[in-house]
C-alpha cells in the first residue's frame, strides 16, 4: 500500500531540512544525496505514533535571479497541492513574514487539502511573542516549534497524523488509480530521458548530469497536465553513487523492463545524434509484447543537421521497427524544451486508443465493409468468412474474429485486417491484439 505523503514547504533557510532529518527515520532517505549536487527535493520515510507516512523535502534549490526564486516556490507549492495528503508550512518566526512567504501561503489558502503553519526558530517555549503576526497568512493556527531543539514538532505531529488517519490510502493505492495515465520514460543512458522528464513535469527535480552512465533508479512524479493526471515513471529519475560498478547498460535495461510492466504508454526515447540501436528495438520489442502504447521520441534533434541526416535516422527507425509501426515518432529537443508539447498529444492520443471501447456494432458494420471489399484469404476451395468481430479487452484493445477456418488467417491478411482497424477508428499509438475463432 502506498504511503500518505507529507509535504514540508517553505523558502529557503526557514529550517526545512533541519525539521525533516530530525522525525524521518535515519537512513531512510529514499533519495540519497550525491556528493556535488543540491537536489530539490528527497522523500525520506517517516512514523509518529505508529502512523507511517513519506515526508518530502523541498529544500535546498539555489537560486538564480529574483524571478526564478519566486517562480520556484510557486511551483514547488503548487506541486506540493498536488501530491500531498497534508502540507507542513514552515515559516522563520525569527525573521518574520516576507514576501514569498505571502506568495506560498497565497496558494496554500486555496487548496483543499489540510496545510499546518508551523513557525520555527522559536527556541524558547515561553516566549511567543513572535508567533502572533503570522496568523495575518490566513492558514490557521499557527504552531510554534524549533527544529533544532524538538520543541513543538510533537505537537504539529500529532496534528499531521491526526489528518493522516482520515485520509483513505486504500485509493492512494497506486496501481489502483483508475484516473491516472502511467508514462514511463525508457531509453538508453544519455538519451536525455531525464531532460525529458524534467520538462514535461516542469521541475528540476533529477539533476542531469554529462556523465554517461551514471546509474539511477526509476522514480514516479504525478502531473497534471491538462485537467488529466499522469504518473511519469522516469527510469533516469535516481542516481545512486557513481561509484558503484554496475553494467549501467544492463541494469538500465532492467529497470525499463520494471516500468513497462507498469505503464500505458511507454515514451521510448531515442538520441537522435547516435541514431537506432539495438538495445533500443529490444526494449521496443519487450514493450510491445506487454501490450503498452509506444511513441518513439527522437531527442536531440537539434544535433542532427540537414534535412538529408534527419531522413536517414527516421528511414532506419522506420525500417527496423515495423513491429512497432503504430508507434508515432515525435522530434524533440528537451535540452530546450523544443516540440516537447507534441508529446502531451501522442500520449493523450495513444492513451485514448488503447484505453477505448468499441461497440459491436460499430465494429461489425465495419466488418461489413471489409466484406464489401472483397478481399479476403482462400486456400484451394475454402475460403475465409468473417461472420462477426467483437472487442474482448481492453488497454491494449483486444478483439476477436469468429470465422469459419481460422487456420486460413495468414500475418499478412492479420496485418491488412489491423491496418483497417486502425485507420477506421484511430488507434493510433497502440498495439491491437486480434484473435480469430471457429464459428460454422
Ligand atoms: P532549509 O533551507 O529550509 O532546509 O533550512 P535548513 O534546515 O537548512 O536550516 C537553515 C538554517 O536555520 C540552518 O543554519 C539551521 O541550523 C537553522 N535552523 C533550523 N531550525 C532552527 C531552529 O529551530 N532554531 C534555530 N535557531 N535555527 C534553526
Ligand atoms: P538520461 O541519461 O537519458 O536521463 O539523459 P539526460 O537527460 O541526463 O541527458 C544526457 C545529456 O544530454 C545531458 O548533458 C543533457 O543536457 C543532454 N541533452 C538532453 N536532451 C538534449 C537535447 O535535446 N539536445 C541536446 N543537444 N542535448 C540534450
């Protein structure tokens, strides 16, 4: 079962990360810190009262210009509301209310979900005199605490797993999401899968590095985009220490077979510059097998030059991936952002292919006009009848043909009969599994 989430939000210096090392459990980080770099954000697992919940950081992002920083509190906030069950507010009670304290708690006033203001840096119990100016943010009581000396934290937790215990995680439960569009992002090391992830959850949050090869994990980052959610399961999202002697290769390989299994749409990245590889069709391969949707993206399109190159690497992806010839192929630069929102609408697209349903009548008017057509499969004397057609499953669409010989049925007639699906009712970007049975 999934675990209630905790977001701590606050700008920079208020002592967030203080207040999260000291309740996550130790040694708990989900994401480990790499030497170097500041990440954005970490979960760490966390327990009060025997309430388990995954705390997320969003410390420690360095600043550019004024704009930026104000931009990255906003979006942090903002995803905050999203993936959240409850939102720990904290603000310095030593400083005081500042702008972009304002501009958080502006947003944090307008979401459903339960936010605790929590004033820190009050290291002395008895004297609260500060604690009374920051009720004019307009969330509530406002808890004072000290992260670095514990007073209060058992307060405000109390009041977070308080909140917990009435949310419902049986429908947090993940693979249970009805309403959400699973995306994995697989690919070779370096294609840019991160790049791409970044800019299509519009954060900054996998640090990408020039380093081939460093390994990672995969990690999940719900968006909205749209009015619709996705869980965006990047198999570049984590790194672990580069030290580690993997076959980056290999163990990339597994990891996008780990979020195949979980997706509906598979974004198969490719690096435009080195163009197909083999490693690549097999992944595609495996994909198809699962039956999840496919849209290739050909990133780094910006370093293929001239029309005649470009031509060459989309003829060799069209050659070699006939089997995944539903699959749309999309260039993009995610180093800029460029073309990047044609993805939004090949995932919808896919998306809404291998999620439909037909009816039966549609389907066996358009079996009729597959009749109409005259063309058919006959060996000697017998020839194929196609009597009805109806749609057995779903995501990917599944369909079955009753005929009279279904031994007749050849792949190429198989492949005439899909095309003719596909064009008839826009099932673009998924596979289609078609099975013939015998009915006299
Ligand atoms: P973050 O950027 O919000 O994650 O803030 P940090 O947790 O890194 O804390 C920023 C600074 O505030 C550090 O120097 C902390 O030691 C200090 N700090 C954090 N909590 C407290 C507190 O309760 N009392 C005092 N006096 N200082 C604190
Ligand atoms: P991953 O290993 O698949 O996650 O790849 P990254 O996202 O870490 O990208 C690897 C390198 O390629 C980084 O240096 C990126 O800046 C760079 N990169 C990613 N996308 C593009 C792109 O569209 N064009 C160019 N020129 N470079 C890119």
């Amino acid at each position: 079962m999934a675990l209630p989430i905790v977001a701590v939000v606050g700008r920079p210096n208020v002592g967030k990360s203080t207040f999260v090392n000291r309740i996550a459990e130790a040694d708990e980080a989900i994401v480990h810190e790499m030497r170097g770099v500041t990440r954005d954000r970490s979960y760490h697992k966390a327990d009060w009262n025997g309430i388990e919940f995954k705390l997320i950081d969003t410390g420690g992002i360095e600043m550019g210009t004024e704009d930026q920083f104000q931009g990255s509190i906003r979006s942090q906030a903002f995803e905050a509301t999203n993936e959240a069950d409850v939102i720990v507010f904290i603000v310095d009670g030593k400083t005081g209310i500042n702008a972009d304290d304002e501009e958080v708690a502006r947003i944090l006033r307008k979401t459903s979900k339960p936010v605790l203001l929590a004033v820190n840096k009050l290291d002395t119990p008895n004297k609260l005199d500060e604690l009374w100016e920051f009720y004019q943010l307009g969330l509530g009581d406002p808890f004072p605490i000290s992260a670095t000396h514990g007073h209060g934290t058992g307060d405000l937790l109390d009041e977070v797993v308080d909140h917990l215990r009435k949310v419902d995680c049986s429908f947090e439960d993940e693979e249970d999401d009805e309403d959400i569009i699973n995306v994995a992002i697989i690919g070779r090391p370096n294609a840019g899968k991160s790049s791409l992830t970044n800019r299509l959850t519009n954060n900054d949050r996998s640090i990408v590095s020039d380093v081939a090869g460093t390994t990672r994990d995969a990690i999940d980052t719900v968006v909205v985009h749209d009015g619709k959610k996705y869980r965006i399961v990047d198999t570049a999202g984590l790194r672990r220490k580069s030290q580690i002697d993997e076959d980056v290769e290999y163990y990339g390989f597994v990891r996008a077979m780990r979020a195949i299994d979980r997706a509906d749409v598979a974004l198969l990245v490719i690096d435009g510059s080195i163009g197909l590889t083999d490693q690549d069709q097999r992944v595609a391969g495996f994909a198809a097998e699962r039956g999840c949707a496919m849209i290739i993206v050909l990133n780094k399109w910006d370093l293929v030059e001239g029309p005649e190159a470009k031509a060459e690497v989309r003829e060799r992806i069209e050659d070699r991936m006939t089997f995944v010839g539903y699959a749309p192929v999309v260039a993009t630069c995610a180093l800029t952002g460029k073309k990047v929102d044609r993805i939004w609408d090949a995932v919808d697209k896919a998306y809404a292919g291998f999620s439909q349903t037909i009816s039966t009548n549609k389907l066996n008017s358009w079996l009729s006009s597959i009749r109409e057509t005259g063309h058919t499969v006959s060996q000697g004397k017998a020839v194929l009848r196609m009597k009805y057609v109806t749609q057995t499953g779903t995501c990917p669409p599944h369909f079955t043909v009753f005929v009279n010989r279904p031994d007749l049925v050849t792949d190429n007639y198989e492949r005439f009969l899909e095309n003719r699906l596909r064009k008839t009712f826009d099932l673009e970007g998924t596979p289609i599994r078609l099975k013939f049975k015998k009915k006299d």
